[in-house]
C-alpha cells in the first residue's frame, strides 16, 4: 500500500471512531434526560401520595376520641421501649 492510501484509511477510521463516539454520547445524554424525567414524575407521584396520607391521618385524628389516641400513644412508647432492650 502506498502512505497516500493508508492516510486516507487511517482518517477514514478516525472519523468513523468520532462519529460513533459523538452519537453513543447523544445516546447516553437522551437516556440520562429520560432518567431525569421519570424521577421527577416518581417524585411528584410520591408527594401526592404522600399529601393523601396525611389527610387521611388527620381526618382519622379527629374523628377519634382523645382517649383513643392516648392509649395508642401509650402502647406505641411501650412498644418502642420493648423493641430497645
């Protein structure tokens, strides 16, 4: 082979190699922002969640006698204290 040919390959190949390069880069930017997408929906999904059980605590709270919770309250400390020793 003559230098003139095999510098034309040799170029040829480097490009090549730039091009899958650059396009494996845009494929992994794509699949990160897909990512990043479906995180902030979980997030957003999680949060609603979240807000629904709060609610339903607090409409449970008041709809329950005060001696209800206290008892609760205490056999959710005993219970704390036996799960320690």
């Amino acid at each position: 082979m003559n230098t003139r040919m095999q510098s034309a390959m040799t170029k040829s190949a480097r490009n090549g190699r730039t091009a899958n390069r650059s396009k494996r880069q845009s494929n992994s930017a794509d699949v990160v922002e897909q990512l990043l997408a479906e995180l902030a929906a979980r997030r957003v999904r999680l949060q609603e969640l979240l807000h629904m059980v709060r609610l339903e605590v607090a409409r449970e709270m008041a709809l329950e006698p005060a001696s209800a919770r206290r008892a609760c309250r205490i056999s959710s400390t005993r219970l704390r204290a036996v799960r320690v020793s």
